[in-house]
C-alpha cells in the first residue's frame, strides 16, 4: 500500500542522500584581463562564477556552490565530495 504525499510534496527515493551541514569545496580562481576573475569549483563542473576583486570572486564562489548545494537537496539529490587533489608539476622546457 503506498503512502498518500501532501500536494505540493516531493517525495524523496530512499537511494537519494541528503546531508545537510558544512562542506568544503576546492575552487580555482584564475585572473581574467581585464574582467576580474573567474571562478570554477573541479568538482561541481557547473559552477562558475566570476568577481571583480580577488575577495569578491571567492565570495561569489560561496554563494554559487551554496545555491547549488540547495538545489541538489531540493531535488533529492546526492550532494557531491570534493576529491580534488591538487599537485604540483614541474616540467623542464629545453
């Protein structure tokens, strides 16, 4: 027997996971001449943001991952882990 949901009511999967808490995500900000700087999160592909400070592009790369994060649990779905890892390479030019 299937349990009657409210109008307006998302009923979520038991599959999906929610968490709901802190979550600390790498972002890259490169310097974008003369328009500021861009800002791109590796591991949610569909975040990017820009600001023209320095400090305003990282801010607004909060509040991008932050609206992302809500839609995600909004929809019932999975909320992503950063495993970015990030290393130096060096590399010789002859």
């Amino acid at each position: 027997m299937k349990r009657a949901t409210k109008p307006g009511k998302v009923r979520r999967t038991p599959k999906a996971i929610v968490r709901i808490g802190q979550y600390t995500y790498t972002v890259v900000i490169t310097p974008n001449d003369p328009d500021g700087f861009l800002v791109t999160c590796p591991a949610l592909p569909c975040v990017v943001t820009q600001g023209d400070t320095f400090d305003e592009a990282r801010a607004m790369a909060a509040d991008a991952i932050t609206c992302y994060l809500e839609s995600l649990i909004e929809d019932g779905l999975q909320i992503p882990i950063d495993e970015t890892i990030i290393a130096p390479v060096r590399v010789r030019v002859a």
